[in-house]
C-alpha cells in the first residue's frame, strides 16, 4: 500500500522502502500522524495524481536541503525527515 501511494504521487517505484518512524502532528489536540519512510533504488514512471492534486517533485542534495531549511522554505515535516539523514 505505501509503495503504490509514493508511486502514485511521486512517479517513482521503490525498489526498497523501509519504515522509519512515525510522528504526531499536534501530540494533544490532533490525531493526525505523519509516517515517515526511506525508498531506495527508484525506478521512474509516471505520476498517477486525483484530478485536483498538483505535486512537484523536486532533487535537492543534503546541503541544499540545509539552505532551504534556513531560509525558511520546507515545512516541519519535510525537516523532521530530513534530520535523520
């Protein structure tokens, strides 16, 4: 199932997907819980996105990553992930 939901946003198949960890958004007020996944060894295809998704995939390296982080453009749970690189 995780497989096939990264394929189908991403445009990539997984060779190998390893479950890492799971976070709460906002321990105490909400129950939404973001999982948190390594895929290696990426095979590109086509995205399958709903009608109204629109996802960019973009390549950064680790210290790109780095630079976005401090200027402020990715989100909380794309730093989370990040860190445990």
């Amino acid at each position: 199932m995780r497989q096939r939901n990264f394929h189908e946003e991403t445009g990539y198949i997984p060779q190998k997907l390893t479950y890492l960890f799971k976070a709460l958004a906002a321990s105490g007020t909400s129950t939404e819980t973001y999982y948190f996944y390594l895929a290696e060894n990426l095979k590109k295809e086509k995205q399958h996105l709903e009608k109204l998704e629109m996802i960019n995939v973009k390549w950064s390296s680790i210290k790109q990553a780095m630079k976005m982080i401090k200027e402020n453009k990715i989100d909380a749970k794309a730093i989370l992930g990040i860190s445990l690189l």
